[in-house]
C-alpha cells in the first residue's frame, strides 16, 4: 500500500512527521489567488476603470475580488482567475445587495457598465445560464 492510500503525504512520510495528506490542501488558497491576480493585473475596476491602489492591505481589501460566477453555484470556477474580476468595493456591494435603480444611478455617474459582467460570465462558461445576475438574492461572492 502507498503512502498516498494510506492518507500520508510522502514527503512527510520521510520525514517521518506523519501528516495527513488531502489532494485539496495542495491547491492554491483564494488569497493566493487574489494575490497573485493583484501582482498580474492592472489595480483598476473592471467595470468603471476606478484605481483601487487605495483599498491595497486595508480592511476592504478582499472586497476588491469578485467572482463572476458564484462560488456556491460553481465551485469548479472558485480558483480560476479568469472568474475573478476586481472591482471597486463599492461596486462589489452594489452587486449582491444594491438594487437595479442603484447600479443605473452608479453607472451614470461614474461610466461603470455592469453589464460587463455578463459578458464575462459568458466568455467563461460559453452560455450557461446561472441566474448569478448583479443584485439576485443568493448571489454570493
């Protein structure tokens, strides 16, 4: 029996530290991911082209990261970057609790297109629909 089925990880099993092993614990984090996506990407929203160096490493930094499908709904897109959108957090918010007359309001006073988002969506997918539409209950980050 290897030390894979026996739930160890071989390294560890040399070293004799005896760990237990998970395929999952091998991948990336989502912080790594948002990190690295921060060091590729220009730091400025995808839907209003707003600089977002300001909101680098303070308490809304993660709300920067937006995942176009929904983590719930599409667990296999959770890590894939290309999901992963960032935005200003306002717009963040304006997504999953701002309603529809919010985001037309937004939208004229700063040039952001939330249908951008749609447009993403089916780029990724090719067309799946989701129901994962700006401002649905349920739409999750």
């Amino acid at each position: 029996m290897s030390t894979l089925q026996l739930g160890i990880c071989p390294a560890c099993w040399e070293m004799e530290t005896m760990i237990p092993y998970s395929p999952a614990s091998a991948e990336k984090t989502e912080a790594e991911i948002f990190n690295e996506i921060w060091a590729e990407r220009p730091h400025v929203s995808y839907l209003s082209g707003r600089n977002l160096d300001g909101y680098y490493r303070t308490d809304v930094h993660f709300n920067m990261f937006h995942h176009v499908l929904s983590k719930g709904k599409f667990p296999q897109y959770k890590t894939d970057k290309r999901n992963i959108i960032l935005l200003d957090p306002e717009e963040h918010w304006l997504i999953h609790s701002g309603t529809k007359s919010m985001r037309d309001i937004y939208e004229k006073n700063t040039g952001a297109s939330f249908s951008r988002l749609i447009t993403i969506k089916n780029e990724i997918t090719g067309n799946i629909p989701d129901d994962n539409e700006p401002g649905r209950p349920g739409n999750e980050c």
